[in-house]
C-alpha cells in the first residue's frame, strides 16, 4: 500500500477492512478470515486454530488485520460481530478498562488479552466500526465468513477434529 493523499486531504490512506470468524463448535476448532480493500487492492487473510471460541475468532479477525497495516490508517472495520461493534460504539471498552476489566455485573471482562491487543491498534489507526448484518448477501461480509468457516474445517482436519 502506497502513501497518498485521500479525498479528505490528509495522507492517511483509507481503507475498508471486513472481518469474520467462526467456530464449528462453539469452543471448538475455529478460524477467522479478512478482506482488505485500499482503491483496486484486494488482501484477503485467513487462519485456523484447533480449540478457541466464535468471539475469540471475531476479535482475532480484527486485530490480525489491522496488524498487517505497515503505517496509520483510516479504517472502516466491516464485521457482523455485536460484541466488537458495541464493545467500541458503545464505550464498553473504555468502561471496562476504567473499571479494572470488570463488566457492568462485576465480573471478567471476557477475551480481555485480546482487547488488550487491539487498544494500540485503535490508538495507532483511525478506526471506525461498522455492524453488518451476517448471511445478509453483503459480497465481502459472505467472502470472509467463507475464509473464516474454510480455515475452521482446515484446522479440524490437520488435528482429527470436528
């Protein structure tokens, strides 16, 4: 991805990411998947693990994206994971951090070295989460639900799972 100046002016490049994960069992083998869209260039990324969780996955998909970005960016996260989109439109992260990774009822924050790994993301990025409806026929929503669900089957198969 080459540096140049966007509509707004500035030289952040802008781009879309969509994200999806998915668990055959839910724990069970999972994987995730992303599309990276910047002008005409499509990066799709995809990976499998053989025991986690559909959240865990989700987030992963997220994160693993943004980490593939070599410079700040402006970014719109496409995902139809509730959990992330609310978790950052909704300020659960921010609370959950100023409350010592407690939830409103107290108890642990779910995943939370996971959203320890995003926060230097979304300090280093421009970030901007949008919900998506899932299986609702978006193209790229379906192409990463199509990654996420092959790298699930892919790690099932290596490890003798299912």
């Amino acid at each position: 991805m080459k540096k140049e100046n966007n509509a707004a002016g500035n030289d952040k490049p802008e781009l879309r990411i969509y994200t999806d994960g998915a668990c055959l069992k839910n724990p069970g083998p999972g994987g995730y998947g992303a599309v990276l869209l910047y002008g005409d260039k499509v990066k799709e990324i995809a990976k499998g693990f053989p025991d986690t969780t559909n959240n865990r996955m989700e987030l992963l998909a997220v994160i693993s994206a943004l980490e593939t970005l070599n410079y700040p960016c402006s970014v719109n996260v496409f995902t139809d994971s509730q959990y992330i989109a609310k978790a950052i439109n909704q300020g659960w992260l921010a609370k959950w951090q100023r409350n010592g990774w407690k939830t409103s009822t107290k108890t642990d924050v779910k995943n939370k070295d996971l959203w320890q790994k995003m926060i230097p993301l979304l300090k280093t990025h421009s970030v901007k989460f949008n919900w998506v409806k899932g299986h609702s026929g978006d193209y790229y929503n379906e192409r990463c639900d199509d990654l996420a669900r092959d790298a699930a089957l892919e790690i099932a198969a290596e490890y003798g799972t299912s």
